[in-house]
C-alpha cells in the first residue's frame, strides 16, 4: 500500500475517492474511524492508500486534476 493524500477536509477526500474510482483504482481510507475517538471534531488526517501497483498512476492522475501533495505528504511522494 502506498499513501497518497493526508488531509483532515472530507470533501476533498472523497473527490480524490471518486476521480481515481472512475479510472478504476480502488482506495482505501486509513483513520477514517479516529474521529470516534477524537469525538467528531477532524484533528487527526485520514491517509487515502492505494495498491502498490497502482500508485504511480494514481499519482499522476492527481497531478493532472492539480491535486499536488501538500506538505505532510511530500515523503510519500
């Protein structure tokens, strides 16, 4: 698994989901049930994961709908 994205906004989360599910790269969410245990409030990011396989391209479809690594994912990358 490799991570592509870290953000704390939901929104812009499931827009990544959907755009990399449209050129059918599954996702995963990694930490998105932490906020039972921060109590709802986004503090801790969630991490979008996909297959090893599949991360080269997934990187470059994020590119190109300008979603560039901030920087907390810039190791990632």
């Amino acid at each position: 698994m490799q991570e592509l994205l870290r953000t704390n906004d939901v929104v812009r989360l499931e827009y990544v989901r959907a755009v990399l599910g449209e050129e059918g790269i599954e996702t995963f969410v990694f930490d998105g049930h932490m906020s039972i245990t921060e109590g709802s409030i986004g503090i801790l990011p969630r991490r979008l994961m996909v297959a090893q396989e599949d991360a080269d391209r997934a990187r470059t479809i994020l590119r190109q709908i300008g979603e560039e690594p901030g920087p907390e994912e810039q190791a990632a990358w």
